[in-house]
C-alpha cells in the first residue's frame, strides 16, 4: 500500500485526476508526521527533498516544522538525516547558478530570508544543527556544512549570535578545517568565511583554535599562489580574521606567521602566462601584507610589523617582483601600493628601498624608474596613482629620503648625463599633461612636508626656460604657469605645492611676495564671481593670501600683514575671503581624500586633493580666518604678548641654564665630598694598623727583654716545672679519653635497648591488630606490663648516665682550668744551652694537648646531644606505648558490641525458624500439601544453623581458653 502511493507521487500514471503540488507535499507531510516505519518516513523525506526545487514555497511552508522534527528525533538513521538536511538547504539556500531576471531573484532572496527567520525562531535549531555536524557520516556533515553557510549568508549576525553562546561551537566548525574529504574541507572553508564577517569575537576564537597554522599549511600543500580555488578561500578567510582586528594581527606576528608568508611571492625570471587563478591568488596575498601593515592600525604594531617584514626578507622579495618583468599589470600595481605602505613611516625600511636599483643597463634607482612611469601619460592611471603612494610613502616622516630628492634639484648636485628624481618631477611639473601636472606637484610637496630646511633649499632651484633668457626660479615659474590659465587639475596641483612650500616659512612667503605680480593676480582670482569649476581654485588662491598674511615677518614694506588686510577688505571683503576659503573644506573630493592616505580615485578628472593636503587645511583654515579679522590693534597687542611672552621664555630658559650649570656643579662637589671622604677612610684604616703594628712591636719588645733579663736557674726551674705540667696533663688526657669510651660503649647499648623496644613496639601492634579480628581478650596485657617495667628502668638508667655526664663535664672543665694555667705560664729560652728542652717544643706540645681538650669537649658535647635524642625517643615509644592501648581497648569494645549484636540476631532468626515450622504444621492439620524439598531444605537450613552456632561456641571456648 505504501509503495503503490509513493509511486503515484513520484512519477506513476494513475487513472483520474493528478494531484497537485501543494496536495502532494500535504500528503508526504502526513507520511512524515504519522508514519510509524522509519522505511515510510525515509520515503516521504526523500520524495519532499525531489520536490523542493520546484515547489520550495510549498515544501518551506508546510514541511520545515516536519524536517526538524525529523532531525531531532531519526538522529539513528544517517541516510533520513542527509535527507531532511538536503531538503532544508534547498528552500533557504538562493541558487545563484541559474539565470533569472531582478525580480525573480529578488523574490528568490525574499523567500531564502523568510525560511531563514522561520528556521532560527528557535534558536535550539542551530544548536542542534552544529551537534549534527559531529557526525562524521558524508551524508550528514556535508550537508549540515552548506545548511549553515546558507543561513549564514541570509542571516549573519543572528546566527553568529547563536554560535558564539552554544557551547564549543567556534571548535566543532574548525573541526571540519582537519576533514580527511575535501569537499568537506573546502565547503567548511566557505562556512569559516561567513561565520568571520565583521564580528571580532568569533574572529579571535577562531585564531586561537589554531586557525592560522591550518590554513598556512592547507596553502603550502595546495601549492601556494599556483594553487587553486582553495588558496583562496583561505586567503579570504585569512584576511576576515586579519583585518582590522589588532589582536589577531599581533598573534600573528608574535606566531612568526609572517616569515611563512615570504616564500609565496617567490617568481623566476619567466613570468609570461600566468593563470587567471595565480592573479588572484597573489592579489590576496599581497592584499594579505597590507593588511599587517595598514596605515589605519596602530603605529606601534604596523612598526612592528614593518621591522618583522624587513628582517625576514619579505621587502626585499616584493621589491624583486616590483623590478621583475613580465609581471601581469594589476599585480604589479598591487604590489606598488604593497611596498608602499610597507615602507611608509619605517626609516629602515625606507632606506633600503633608496638602495633598490633597477636591473637595467646603466643600473637605476628603483625610485627614479618609478618616477618615470609616473609621469608618462601612456601608463595606466591606477598604476600612476600607486607609484605617486609610494614616493609619498617613502618620504613620510623621512627627512633624510626628504633631503636627498631636493638634492637633485639644486645647481651643484645635477647631473646631466644621468636622469635624476628630481629633473623628472620638474619635467611632470611643467609638461603638456594636467595628471603629470598635479602627481609631481603633489610628489614635489611631500618633499617639502614638515621640513624647514628643504623648503628653504628649494628657493635656489633655478630653471632654464628657454635660449637667451636668465634662469627664473621654480617659486617663479609656478607663480607664471598659474597665472596662465591652465587646467583646473594643473593650478589645483600648483596652489597645493605653493601652500605647503610658504607655510611656516617666513622666507619662502617673503620671496613669493617679492614678486609684484603674485598678489594682485591671487586678489583678482579671488574676487571674480567665476563658475563652480573655478570654485576650488578661488578657495585654494585665498588660503595661499591668507598664508602669506599669518606667516608673514613684515620685511616687505609694501606687504606687510596690515597692508595685505587692507587690500583684502578694499578688494574682496573680509566675509567674501572667508567664504571663498570655506569652499575647499565643503568640496566633496576633499571629504573623499581626507579619509585615507592612498590617492585612490575613479578617474583622472577627480584627481584633486592629497591626503597630507587635507591635514594643512584643517590647521590652517581657523587661525587664517582669525588673522584676517584681526584689527592693528589687536596685532600690536598681539605682537607685545608675543615678545612678552619671548622675554619670559628666555628668561626662563635663562634660569634654566643657570639651574642646569648649578646642579652639574653641584653635583661635581658632591663627587669630589665622596671621593675625599673614602680617601679620609682609608688614610685612617692604614693609621689604625699601623698604630696596633707599633703596639705589638712594643709588646715583643717588653717580652724579649723579660726572657734577656732571666738567668739559667729560672730556665732550668721553668723547664722542671713544664715538664711536671705536661706529664699531669697528659694522665688527665688518658683518663679522659677513657671516659670518653666508657660513654661511647653506653650510648651503643642505650641504642640496641632501644631498637629492641621498636621492635616490642611493633609486636604489640600487630597484637592489637590480631586482638580485633578473633577478638582475642587479654593477650597483650603482660607485654604492656613488662614494656612499662622496661620503661622505667631505662629511664632510671638514662638519669645515672645523665649524672656521669655531669661529673666528666665538671672534671673537664678542671682539666681546661688547669690547662689554661699552665699556658698562663712564661716560657724561657736559652739557646746556649744543650741539653734542655727547647721552649718552642714545649709550646707545640702544649698547643697538640689544647687541641685534644677541644676535640674532646665537641665529643662530649655529641654525647650530651645523642642522650637528649635518646629521651626524645624515650618518650615517643612510651606515647606510642599509650596510644596502641587506647586502641586495643576500643577494638575489644567493638568486638563484645558486634558478639551481642550477632546473639541477638540469632535469637530473632531461631524464633522465625519456629514461626514457620508452627505455620507449616498447620498447614499440613488443614490438609494442605507441603513439598518434601522445601522440608528437606528448611531441616538443611536449620541444621546448618545448628552447626554455625556449635562452631561459634568452640569459638568462644577457645577465646576464653
């Protein structure tokens, strides 16, 4: 009955009418719902996945609720689950193969959205969805995989809120990054790359789950930038997880992940017909570099990033590719825009980038073979625009770099038989192309940028324009090309460099001055009421007056800040000035090119503003607006604060200085006080000895004398007397050693005793112990008595020693009295006689008997010292001794409770016996049978009770016993 339905559903040819198809899906959801074989609702799942490409409305509407009812419960049968999961992803997922008109695909979007929201109402899908994808079943995983990207890509930020609270949910998706099956493996590539979009925290958890030393090895082993489509799904995902995310970015320096980076950007010398793939692959790569090194991340870690690239050779590899040739034209301006921003701001870097050379015949500098694309309209534009990032990139916060392009320029350094960087941005500057123009013009100002020097050096720069004429300055022939009426781009270009050239330069603003055309052509450009082109070129000619005023030193006469106020006032108006001013702020092209430092723009024609630009038009544009509403008055009291404010500041530093120059002398006093003072010190140590060497001279002195003025009776009597000492101290000696052994013989028997007590110790435990298991009463009660006799007796034997002790220290300390006497004594000599003694071999031997006293009295003292230790122990067994009898006494107490509990229960099981023998005799008086065996089995029991309590009694007998 089955079969036949799912026949007439699935393509047989009834008799009738044909159901249709929103009837047939009604059927199957029945089939599913109410289907008690897993065979009928496989079927019915199978038939709905067939038809939800072509009714995925009806399937989404009346079959989602069944399909995750299905995933919740059939979770025993794989080939259901990959089934529902299939069914699932086709009506949420949008097909984007097939081609559809806008409104047919946005209503394919509208319903993938609508069967997204319907599935996450219950936030418990996803979870289970992700327990799913444990499995390891294809039929499961792969599916489980594409239903997530889907929801995923229909409803991120919902779906990543769920991931990141579900319990180890970041760790089951990267889990499919180790999937032995590629499809899995690369379909969970695609899956990472939604789930990493725009959230930071799944960002990091996923770069802390190992992320980036899987996908780097998944790279080297699909073959770098010659891989496939692979590479770059995990070049993305490397960039989601990379970019603007300083966390992960310092995990990956500090995981040394750029070195690992360096070998994909390795070319050979034939670098013509590179795949479609390879292009893309390498854009990413390159795109990934930048990504370390952004101007937008913090400088502290783009610098740490640029010493990393610079030090493992990553530089020096991109540089070879920017020099190499055959390289397609997108990568190698992508790689332009790569150096750049490697070396931007990095003075190392910056400098071995003005040592790269181009492999050419003669060998040039990589900057100036650059330069030349730059100002070759033949170029491509962006390829234009990444070489003006990278000559503004090099001379960032790079004076010296800064020094050497205006070196060029300057009459003594030219040379004319080589190009120089500096002929080729005169040669853009002044050529027949608006967009070579303004690149040199803006490269020419970032030469200047922040640096007074350089844009004083630059008003020596002296051009020829043409035979028979003198050379005209470049501040000149700027000032002549505006004044022409050239291109929008070109003038804009020129106001840019002539603004960042005079600013905070009082002598370039005097040398533009001193021209007597340049004022009144600026008010003129200013004052007309020209058309919204030459709006911009109004607003830029009144901030380059408005400079002129607020950097102005007043050494021109005729143009001093008050008199250019006054023209401006007479002539244009101060609030028609400051209007016109506000135009360059309010542009749209300077909102864009305020926003990042790379010129990126969509065409030559909106090419108008530099990023650094920007940042001196926000400075100045307020004080310049300030300065020109100020009246002469206000300047003067302006002017008296200043030079006010000048003398206190000198006056300051003066103090300073003389603060300085007092705490250096100071501080010299101070180290030549220290240095006396040692001096001091030792002078008066060496006075000290050198006042006890005098004393003992006079002592020695006293002493010779004494021995001189002695006659041979005295020495005869003292060598008498020193021999009658010596032989006193020497039986003293004996006697004492022989104590001292008689000690040594006790202390050997106290410590047999009392490892025989240890011994006894332990033999009255394991009698204890032996005492709670038979429960054997008074076995140990002699050997506790005897022990304690033996106690007392070694503690009477320890007092007496205690006493021989403390006479031999009393006869010790005689004998050192008696040895200190003798010592006491002078000793004599007389070296005329023979057949004395020498006093010397007195004083030895005196001196080897003081040594044996000591020797004696260390022995003396370990005696005392072991005989503490012994009372130690003493009195440790007689604790031990108490404490085993404490526990003997419990464990018998134990055994008579447990011998009174077991009586009793003996008494309760004899009393049932006769319950049930009285109850089966009365059953046998009422005429009913009772089974021989069971009596047969009760006399058994009984009997065996009999038995125990007869061998329990022998027991008890024994113990008594």
């Amino acid at each position: 009955m089955t079969m036949n339905f799912f026949r007439g559903v699935m393509g047989g040819q009834p008799a009738g009418p044909q159901p249709t198809g929103a009837e047939t899906i009604h059927k199957l959801c029945d089939r599913v719902a109410s289907s008690t074989l897993l065979e009928d609702r496989r079927d019915a799942v199978r038939a709905l996945k067939s038809l939800s490409k072509k009714y995925r409305m009806e399937v989404g509407t009346q079959a989602m609720d069944h399909l995750v009812h299905i995933l919740q419960t059939d979770r025993s049968d794989s080939e259901i689950l990959g089934y529902a999961l299939d069914t699932l992803y086709n009506i949420i997922c949008n097909d984007e193969e097939e081609e559809q008109d806008e409104n047919a695909q946005k209503q394919d979007e509208d319903l993938g959205v609508l069967f997204t929201d319907k599935f996450l109402g219950d936030s418990e899908n996803v979870t289970l969805l992700l327990t799913l994808l444990e499995e390891f079943d294809f039929h499961v995983r792969w599916p489980g995989v594409k239903l997530l990207t889907a929801l995923l890509k229909n409803q991120c930020n919902q779906v990543q809120g769920v991931i990141l609270v579900s319990p180890m949910g970041v760790s089951r998706l990267m889990d499919l990054l180790a999937d032995s099956r590629e499809v899995i493996r690369n379909d969970g590539l695609l899956l990472l790359q939604q789930l990493t979009k725009g959230n930071a925290a799944i960002q990091k958890i996923v770069a802390f789950e190992n992320a980036f030393e899987r996908l780097l090895d998944i790279i080297t082993e699909e073959g770098s930038s010659d891989g496939g489509i692979v590479v770059e799904d995990c070049l993305l995902l490397l960039v989601n997880l990379l970019k603007n995310n300083s966390s992960n970015q310092n995990f990956f320096k500090e995981g040394s992940y750029i070195q690992r980076m360096k070998p994909w950007f390795e070319v050979g010398d034939d670098n013509s017909g590179w795949s479609a793939q390879k292009v893309t692959n390498l854009h990413l790569m390159l795109q990934l570099v930048r990504v370390m090194v952004s101007p937008v991340n913090s400088p502290g870690a783009t610098s740490s990033c640029q010493k990393s690239m610079y030090q493992c050779g990553l530089l020096q590899q991109l540089c070879t590719i920017l020099m190499a040739t055959g390289v397609p034209a997108d990568i190698l301006t992508e790689t332009i825009n790569t150096v750049s921003e490697v070396i931007r701001g990095s003075q190392i870097n910056q400098d071995y980038f003005a040592s790269v050379n181009a492999p050419s015949n003669p060998p040039r500098p990589a900057i100036v073979v650059l330069l030349m694309s730059m100002v070759n309209e033949r170029q491509p534009f962006v390829l234009r625009c990444a070489v003006l990032y990278c000559f503004q990139c090099f001379l960032y916060k790079n004076q010296k770099g800064q020094g050497e392009i205006v070196a060029t320029l300057l009459p003594s350094t030219i040379d004319a038989n080589s190009i120089s960087a500096g002929q080729l941005l005169c040669g853009g500057l002044f050529s027949a192309d608006s967009l070579s123009n303004w690149c040199a013009a803006v490269a020419l100002a970032h030469a200047l940028q922040d640096n007074l020097t350089q844009k004083e050096q630059l008003l020596r720069v002296q051009l020829a324009t043409s035979l028979g004429k003198p050379p005209v300055s470049l501040l000149q022939q700027c000032t002549n090309i505006l004044s022409q009426g050239s291109k929008v781009q070109t003038r804009v270009g020129l106001l840019m460099l002539l603004c960042t050239w005079i600013s905070n330069c009082p002598i370039a603003v005097t040398h533009f001055l001193h021209n007597q055309e340049n004022v009144p052509f600026l008010t003129g450009q200013i004052s007309e009421n020209l058309g919204e082109d030459e709006r911009l070129v109004q607003g830029l000619c009144a901030l380059l007056l408005g400079i002129c005023i607020y950097y102005n030193d007043n050494s021109l006469e005729n143009y001093t800040k008050d008199k250019l106020k006054q023209l401006i006032e007479k002539r244009i108006g101060k609030e028609n000035f400051v209007e016109k001013l506000g135009f360059v702020t309010k542009h749209e092209l300077y909102s864009r090119a305020a926003q990042k430092p790379q010129p990126v723009f969509p065409s030559p024609e909106q090419m108008l503003f530099d990023h650094e630009f920007t940042k001196l038009v926000k400075e100045l544009e307020g004080v310049i607006t300030k300065a020109v509403h100020k009246t002469s008055e206000e300047e003067k009291k302006e002017e008296e604060v200043k030079k006010t404010l000048e003398q206190h500041d000198s006056i300051v530093i003066q103090y300073k200085d003389l603060i300085r120059d007092q705490d250096t002398q100071i501080q010299e006093l101070r180290e030549q006080v220290s240095t006396l003072s040692l001096n001091s010190e030792q002078m008066q140590n060496q006075i000290t000895q050198q006042q006890s060497q005098i004393q003992q001279h006079k002592d020695q002195y006293n002493i010779l004398k004494l021995k001189l003025g002695k006659d041979s009776q005295g020495l005869s009597s003292s060598q008498g007397e020193g021999a009658h000492v010596n032989g006193l101290h020497s039986e003293e000696l004996s006697q004492l050693r022989e104590e001292v052994e008689e000690l040594r013989r006790q202390h050997a028997l106290q410590h047999t005793q009392l490892s025989d007590k240890d011994s006894l110790i332990n033999t009255l435990r394991c009698g204890a112990a032996a005492a709670a298991q038979t429960a054997e009463g008074g076995a140990g009660g002699s050997d506790n008595t005897e022990l304690l006799g033996e106690v007392e007796s070694l503690r009477s034997r320890v007092q007496a020693q205690c006493a021989e002790i403390s006479q031999l220290q009393t006869e010790r300390l005689e004998l050192i009295r008696r040895a200190e006497a003798v010592s006491s004594v002078p000793a004599s000599s007389s070296e005329s006689s023979a057949d004395t003694v020498p006093v010397s071999e007195l004083e030895s031997r005196l001196a080897a008997q003081t040594t044996e006293a000591e020797r004696l009295k260390e022995e003396c003292r370990g005696l005392r010292e072991g005989h503490a230790g012994l009372e130690q122990q003493l009195a440790s067994a007689t604790s031990t001794v108490a404490i085993e009898q404490t526990e003997k006494t419990k464990l018998l107490q134990e055994v008579q409770e447990s011998k009174k509990e077991q009586d009793d229960l003996l008494m309760l099981l004899a009393d049932q016996d006769q319950k049930i023998l009285n109850l089966k005799q009365r059953l046998r008086d009422l005429g009913e049978t009772i089974d021989e065996d069971e009596d047969e089995l009760d006399a058994r029991d009984q009997f065996g009770e009999d038995d125990d309590d007869d061998d329990e009694e022998e027991e008890d007998e024994e113990n008594n016993d």
